[in-house]
C-alpha cells in the first residue's frame, strides 16, 4: 500500500532541525566526540591570536568567534544531522508505504580504514568492517528496494512476511520514480531499521494509525493518485 502525502506532512516527518536521535546518531563514539573537542580547543586558539593581532577594535566579533569555536563539539551534530535533512527536504513530494519482509540477510560492509605500524615498523592499512542486516521489502505491485542497517540484538525477531513501513521520497508527483527512501518500522516488533533516523517517529507512527485505521481516501492529508508501477532509483 502507498499513499502519497502532503507537502505539510512531509515537512513534520522530516524537520529542518536534527531530532534527539539524529543528534545521537551524529553525536558519535567517545573518539569523535575526542576530535570535536580537538577542533574546538585549535579554533580557540587560533581566535585568541587573531584577537592579539587584531585589537580591541572588533572584541565584540572576537568573542563570538570564541563561543561559537569553544562550543563547536556540542553543536556540530545539530548541524550535520540539519545539513543532511535540508538535502532530503528537497526532494517535493513522499508517500507512506506498507510492505512486507521479502528476504533478510546479513552482509559484512566496509566502513574505513586505519593506517598503523606493525611490530616490525612496517606501515599496514586496517580495515574496519561491521555487520549489517539487509532487509529486502516489496509488495503486490513488484516494486522491491533494500535496506540496510547496522546489525544490533534487537533485529533477532526480523522474519520474511512481516509488514514494514517507510516513506519513499521522490521529485515526481506521481511517485513512479523512487529518489531516496527512510528508515524502517517494524509494526510487529515496534523497532526501527535504517542506517539514519530520518523520522520524526511519533508523527509518523500517527500517520501509520491513521491509515492503518481506514483512513478516509478524501482526506486532504492523502492522495491516493500513485501509480501501480515504480522503480527505485538508490
């Protein structure tokens, strides 16, 4: 099933600014939150050189330069997770679709490389790899896409056939061609599967209620005009 949604509803699904847990998810490991404060302590410093180069004559610019460098760990997550929204709200128009569970499968992804110095001095590249489970969703048109996720303890309940729930984002009106999709709920498990939340997930659990409810088809939150046929283009 996929109902195409308005602009309006589109917009509370997805804010300009990060939710909670797009700020987690950007907020990192203790290592990057290391690298955060690195950059803030040299942004600092290299405000307070300007400020002796400089003078008092812009001491008011100084010291906002100073708070927003000393502050840079806090809110760069705000900022990248509102960066990569901004991206997605670009995309004009999305519907809400309910599949179910074709296949899953886990897989062994590539997420970086480290350089390092063996025992014998010699330089090696480590690489970092993380389990990640697929879940390949379709419904009775034939339209199929694949998502992916870090593998974590709570995916152990995943089965074929179960429904699964998501927006397809697109530029076309009619929704025949599928730009980018969401992270996933699962319904039956009342978890969610994505390797970033895009949702504003109590809005969207309200949207699911409502048309898993009978949503009545003249409502002007919904349009039922989407085609039989779609091809995803991620």
């Amino acid at each position: 099933m996929l109902k195409s949604l308005t602009r309006a509803k589109f917009e509370q699904l997805i804010p300009t600014i990060a939710t909670g847990a797009q700020y987690a998810h950007y907020w990192g490991k203790w290592q990057d939150v290391i690298n955060r404060l690195l950059i803030s302590v040299v942004a600092v410093v290299v405000v307070l050189i300007l400020r002796l180069i400089l003078g008092d004559s812009v001491e008011a610019l100084i010291l906002l330069l100073a708070i927003i460098a000393g502050f840079y760990w806090l809110w760069c997550p705000v900022y990248q997770a509102s960066i990569r929204n901004i991206k997605a709200r670009r995309l004009q128009y999305s519907g809400f679709w309910r599949s179910r569970i074709q296949d899953v499968y886990l897989t062994e992804e590539l997420i970086g490389e480290e350089e390092t110095v063996n025992q014998r001095g010699e330089l090696v590249i480590v690489e970092n790899r993380e389990r990640r489970i697929n879940l390949v969703l379709g419904d009775e048109t034939g339209f199929y896409i694949t998502v992916q996720a870090p593998l974590q303890r709570t995916h152990k309940g995943i089965k074929v056939g179960q429904t699964a729930e998501l927006l397809l984002l697109s530029n076309r009106k009619d929704l025949s061609t599928v730009d980018k999709v969401t992270d996933v709920y699962l319904p039956s498990q009342n978890i969610w599967i994505g390797s970033y939340p895009w949702l504003q997930r109590d809005v969207f659990l309200e949207v699911s209620r409502q048309l898993g409810g009978g949503a009545n088809p003249n409502d002007s939150r919904y349009n039922r005009r989407v085609p039989r046929r779609r091809k995803y283009k991620g």
